[in-house]
C-alpha cells in the first residue's frame, strides 16, 4: 500500500509538473524604433513632442507534452504614439494605437506622425489614415468614418500610404485618379487641383517616405549677415579661397567657398567688402578680405546654428535635381545677442557634437556637450531647443544606432533627454 500510494504521488507530482511546462509562456520586446518624422504638436497653447515608434514582441510557449513537448513562437509588431515634455523631454503618456502578428501583416507595419490640422493629428496605422486628438491622443476618427462621411467614394480610399499626401491638411488621392482634401470638421472629401507637380511630389515624399533624419550638416551655415556685416565662421584655407571673390558669389553663399571638411578649424571673420564688375544686370558685393575677429575661438567642424524655417516656408528646396533644406540665415539669439555654433568634440569615434553659446562680441558663454554625435532634428521654443539625434551604440554587441531626444535650457546650456531605444531619462552625466 505504501509502495503503490508512493507511485500514485509521483505520478500525480509528474502530471502537475507536465501540465505547468505545457503552460509555460514567456515574451520578450526588441527596443522600440523610432517610425517616421517626430511632430511638434500643440494643443491649448502647450507643445508637446510627438514619436511614433514600433516595437516587435516574441512570444514564446511551451506545448504538448513529454516527446511531443514543443516550444512554439510568434512574432508581434506594436504600432505606438508617445508624447513628450518639451522642457524636460520626459515622456508624458505613451498609447499603444494596434498590435499585429505577423501573418497578419505585422512585420514591416508602420505608423507615421502625417500632420496637424487645428486640434486633429493626422497618422498613418499600418493600412489606414487615423485621426486623434492633439491633447491627449484619443481616437478621433479612422478610415470607417471616411467611408461613412463619403459614402460616394467609399471604395476608392487606397490602404497604401504612398496615395496620401500632407500639405498642411490631408490630400489622398484615389484609386480612380482624383485627388480630394479632407476638410475637418465632418471629413468631406472635396476635389483638390494639384497647383505644381513638383512641390506635390515632394510633399508626397516627405509624408509617406521621408524617415525624419536629415544630417548634421543641414543645421548649419558658415555665414550670415548680422548687423549689417558678413560675418563668416571659416578655417585659414576656407577664408583665403572666400577673398577669391571676383563674381560675388561667396559673398552671396558661403557654400560655394571651399569646405576643409572633417578637419576644419574654422573661427570668426569679418569680411571687408566691395563691388564687382557691371554686368548685364548691374554690380554685386563682393568679399575683398576677410579679418579674424579678435579673441574668437576655434571649432572642428564649426558653423553657426541656422534659424527654423518660418510659417508656410519650404522645408526643402530642388537643387541640382535634388530636394534639399532650404538656405536660411543663422539663428541670431537675444538676452543677450549672439549666435548658436555646433561643432565637434574629437575627430575619432569618441567625439561627439557640442554647442556654444556666443555673445554679440563673439565671447563664449557656455558650450554642452550633447548626447549624440549626428543631429537629425530640431525645434525652437521660447528660452530652448528641442534636439533629435543618434549616437553609434557602445559596447561590442550593440547594433544599431541609439537615439535621443533633448530638451536644452538656452540660457545656460543644461539640458535633459530621452533614450528613445532603452525607454528611459537621461542626462549630462550619462556615460
């Protein structure tokens, strides 16, 4: 009796512990990656920054029992909005909008921050245009509701992004042709002319393809004219090719004056100037020497932080048969005057990109040194900058690149971020 109850509790020990494994599950999450262009969304005249990133979870579990016991595996991808603080660049609310698998078209879906048009944002959830609300991302209204506000052409709403359009208010155009603009409020379609086929392409372009990351380069240029003098931040070789200036057109861009490249030193000047020679359309100013400003310093890779594009401006430009950021004039600060310089730290893989502050005579008053060592992204708000970037991840099984968010103070240089892959704050002290 002892022998057969010792049996019997084995047995029964052994369907217990058969019975947890075949009920064993576990998931793990790949970091999230950031999904298109970040967005400056305002609401209630707060801002708040947007990111949409996707992450793609493993599911594990264990089934079957004994030989037969198996480890089965499934993919999902989670199509995500988070807002963040603008101050401290803390993440303020995160909203999970679908979680797919993959044989229901989850690897490789995307969602994609499209535009905002008065207290609706408009974004791209894998195979649909969803709105939500600017103040706190609620749903608002998804493709069902376009059907139901155009019951005429409710078929005729393509499930591919590449046939929506933002130009400051959603433009789609349908799978019979037809382009039409949604009005908001009650989400009419109504036929929208096409004015110039190339700012439409590039719009096009911008919504559904464009990743957000534009290159450090893009923030900056090596002149500007401010009060009433050209003033240029160039190396000893760049300024002597910029008094080589007969035509006038390092005057008018200094992109046309040679670039030193990875090893520019480069430090104030002043240019002294005059006039060139008549022609047709009459004479131009031209560069005839260029004079280091007293006490100014030297940065690698040194130029002046440019100004944001205003109101209605173009964000890029055709240029030699490509789109590229518009040209515009360094972002002149006040209280006190002076100007923004991003530059480099070291030309190997430790460096990384600072910022320094100068007054109107030049002077530095503070330099940060930033998290990243590519900007890709910025927005100016009043007494701060709002900075997106990467840095190569350290350590020998990263892969990728890690990418930041900071919220830096104009007026002494302190700033906070958000490691948009780890999920988490961070700060100067970081290493």
């Amino acid at each position: 009796m002892g022998g057969s109850g010792r049996r019997m509790r084995a047995f029964v020990l052994a369907m217990a512990l058969a019975a947890g494994v075949a009920g064993c599950s576990r998931s793990t999450f790949e970091p999230p990656e950031r999904s298109g262009p970040p967005a400056l969304v305002q609401s209630g005249g707060r801002d708040t920054l947007w990111i949409a990133t996707v992450q793609v979870e493993t599911r594990s579990r264990h089934v079957g029992a004994g030989a037969s016991a198996r480890w089965m595996t499934e993919s999902y991808t989670h199509l995500r909005i988070g807002a963040h603080d603008p101050a401290s660049a803390r993440r303020e609310w995160l909203k999970t909008l679908q979680v797919l698998k993959d044989d229901e078209g989850g690897r490789g879906a995307q969602v994609r921050i499209l535009g905002q048009r008065g207290e609706v944002v408009w974004v791209w959830l894998h195979d649909e245009p969803l709105a939500l609300s600017a103040r706190d991302g609620a749903p608002v209204a998804d493709l069902a509701r376009l059907h139901q506000a155009n019951p005429e052409i409710a078929g005729l709403f393509p499930r591919e992004l590449a046939h929506y359009t933002w130009l400051g208010e959603l433009v789609v155009t349908l799978a019979d042709g037809r382009h039409v603009r949604i009005e908001q409020p009650g989400l009419r379609a109504v036929p929208y002319g096409i004015d110039s086929d190339a700012q439409f392409r590039s719009a096009n372009y911008l919504t559904g393809t464009w990743n957000g990351g534009f290159r450090t380069a893009h923030f900056g240029v090596r002149h500007g004219l401010i009060e009433g003098r050209w003033v240029g931040l160039l190396s000893d070789r760049e300024a002597e090719d910029g008094e080589d200036d007969a035509w006038g057109d390092h005057y008018a861009d200094s992109a046309e004056i040679d670039d030193d490249g990875a090893t520019a030193r480069r430090t104030f000047r002043i240019a002294a100037t005059g006039r060139t020679r008549e022609f047709s359309e009459g004479s131009h100013e031209r560069i005839v020497r260029l004079d280091r400003i007293t006490g100014s310093g030297y940065w690698l890779q040194g130029v002046m932080l440019k100004a944001s594009a205003p109101p209605g401006a173009p964000a890029f430009t055709l240029h030699d048969r490509q789109w590229k950021p518009a040209v515009r004039p360094p972002l002149w600060l006040s209280n006190p005057d002076g100007v923004l310089v991003l530059h480099r730290t070291r030309l190997d893989a430790q460096g990384r990109l600072a910022l320094t502050r100068l007054d109107g005579a030049f002077r530095e008053r503070w330099t940060t040194v930033l998290p990243f060592d590519e900007l890709s992204n910025r927005w100016e708000l009043p007494g701060r900058l709002l900075l997106y970037g990467s840095r190569d991840a350290p350590g020998p099984d990263a892969d990728g690149r890690g990418e930041s968010l900071v919220a830096l103070d104009l007026a002494d240089g302190s700033w906070r971020g958000w490691r948009v892959g780890d999920e988490r704050e961070s700060g100067p002290a970081d290493p």
